[in-house]
C-alpha cells in the first residue's frame, strides 16, 4: 500500500473503495468522507456503474463509479467498506482480504458466527485489519457513557437497559432490501445488531439470553423482539428492537451510584440536530445533564479505521470483537418465535 499525501491536509490519506451505493453509503458514508482527514473515496463500485455516476460525482470520488470487481482489484485503492447487502458481506470481505485490501464493513458484518469467524481467519491469515462499523461507539457521548463505566464514578454497574425502534414497515416498501435479503434481512439483523452492541459495550459479552422475537409471517422476516441477557458475575441487560412500533431510543447505564441514560445513543444527528445530552441521576450530587455538541460519528469512524490502517496497528475495534457481536447475536436468535 502506498497511500498518497493530500496537501491540503499534508498527511497521509487512505484511499477507500466503497462497495455498494446503498442509502447508507449515500446518505451517510459518501458525506462522512468528504470530512475525514486522513480518508477519502477513491471508487465507488457499484452493479450500474453509469446509473450511479451522479451520485459520485455528487461526493467528489476520485475515481467515479465503476464495477464492483475493479474496487478490489484496483492498485489506487488502499482499502475497501463494504455497504452492501448483509448476505453480501461475507463473500465481498473475503475477496478483499485476498486482494490485499483492509476491510472496514458496515453493520452486520456477518450473519453467523461461522460466517465472523471465517472473516477473523482470513483476517490473521492476512494480517490485515478488519472492523464492524458500529458508528456509535465513535460518538463523544457513547465515549464518555464508556469512560465514566471504567473510572468507576457510577458504582457497581450490573445492569443496562437499551431499545431502538423505528416504523419500518409503514416507511418502506415489501421490496426493500431490508425486507427482501433472506437471512440477512429483519428488524433483528437491522436494529437489534445496535441494541445487542450496545449492551455488550456496557457489560461486556453475554452468555445466556431468555425472552422471544416477533415474526411477521406473511413477510417470513424478524419485526421485533424482547430479550434479557445475563453476563458474568449476574450482570444483566434488557433489550428490545422493532420494525412495527413508534420510533425511538434510549440507552441506560444502571450503576449503583448513578443511572445515566441518552435518548439517542445510536443515531443522534437523525432528526434531533444540535447537541446530545446524557442525563445523570445520581445519588450523590443529584440529577446532571452532559451536553456534546454534534458529530458525524460516521467520519470519527472512518478516522479511527484510516489511522489504524495507515500506522499498520489494530482498530479500537478488532475482528475478534466482531466475531464476539456475532455469537451474542446468535444467543437471540435462538430465542422463541412468536408468528403475527
């Protein structure tokens, strides 16, 4: 890899092939790597090249939109992020681990654990980084909600409790992909990825899950679920995900001196602009509020995979904690299947 020196920035810039012209890598990741310092996208690849040329042009990718095979095999690409569909991930981050390119996948990187853990093995093999954009671990106020766990100011924290919920199936239609990816698809694989995540950012990994999931069964995909996970030295999590409810979301973080809690620990900037706020009940002090002002959490991602890479050291997040996200997703997924 020779990455080239941006002289606006007068640093070293990793050159990233985006794999899929997604909603996401439109409205979020294109955008976030107009902003990122030490990143940029070199080639868009996309099935219809001619189709979506306006859409790199729109966010300044050097090299335009081209075929996904020419991504991988390109010598001016240093790197690849995978924003296509999640039955996708496995075999497109193979092949760029094979073509020599670090691999930063949008969320879930795999679908199985079998599939995570093929990913990790092709990772050592390699040498090459891997990561699981779970965007929401960049934010400063995950970051702080983080720092005040490990420093100890909250007590004894043995318990969290996190939900997202969006209304899906009245905003999209039956051939979204969303809807439409086979085991990939469903509110489980889309916003319970999130919510597991976040539990196991607060209390670390889960060994045993109860509770049930939704399906919707003229639709055959997950729309919902209620699950509680216990961790080590009986820590505890309850966490819920819907595709068929009220929008929202919420994070708490139950210590035995203080409770914090965000209303929007996984998509902040979406539809509630300006600064976030972690509210703190405490039993010391009484009740606080800590403000942050806003970020593209998805360009502090991008920064922190592009200096690992750049510096040939690990992310903040490696392979193995994906493969970790993996298994405790697959604890839920055992779960009893309600049909509605």
């Amino acid at each position: 890899m020779s990455p080239e020196i941006d002289p606006r920035a007068g640093q070293e810039v990793l050159r990233i092939g985006i794999l899929g012209a997604s909603g996401i890598a439109r409205d979020k990741v294109l955008p976030a790597l107009t902003k990122t310092k030490n990143a940029r996208a070199q080639l868009l690849g996309t099935r219809d090249p001619a189709g979506r040329a306006p859409v790199a042009e729109q966010f300044g990718v050097v090299g335009g939109a081209v075929p996904l095979d020419d991504v991988i095999v390109s010598p001016e690409v240093d790197a690849i992020y995978v924003s296509l569909p999640n039955t996708l991930h496995l075999e497109w981050i193979l092949k760029a681990l094979d073509a020599g390119k670090p691999v930063l996948s949008d969320k879930p990187m795999s679908v199985t654990p079998a599939e995570a853990e093929a990913v990790a093995r092709k990772s050592r093999q390699t040498g090459l980084q891997v990561m699981e954009g779970f965007m929401f671990r960049f934010h400063p106020q995950n970051r702080y909600i983080r720092q005040r766990i490990e420093d100890g100011s909250l007590g004894d924290v043995r318990e969290a409790r996190t939900y997202f919920l969006f209304n899906m199936l009245d905003a999209v239609p039956p051939t979204d992909i969303r809807i439409t990816d086979g085991p990939g698809a469903g509110a489980f694989m889309d916003m319970g990825c999130y919510v597991v995540a976040a539990a196991r950012m607060v209390l670390g990994e889960p060994v045993a899950a109860s509770g049930w999931q939704v399906r919707d069964r003229a639709l055959g995909i997950n729309v919902g679920g209620i699950a509680n996970l216990l961790f080590a030295e009986n820590k505890r999590a309850q966490i819920s995900w819907s595709y068929d409810t009220g929008n929202g979301a919420n994070l708490q973080v139950i210590g035995s001196e203080a409770i914090l809690e965000t209303n929007n620990p996984f998509v902040p900037d979406q539809g509630t602009p300006g600064e976030t706020t972690v509210l703190e009940h405490n039993l010391r002090t009484g009740d606080q509020a800590h403000h942050f002002d806003t970020v593209d959490q998805f360009q502090l991602e991008f920064e922190d995979f592009a200096a690992a890479v750049l510096s040939g050291t690990d992310p903040t997040y490696t392979v193995e904690d994906a493969v970790a996200q993996a298994k405790a997703m697959d604890l839920v997924r055992q779960l009893p299947i309600i049909d509605q």
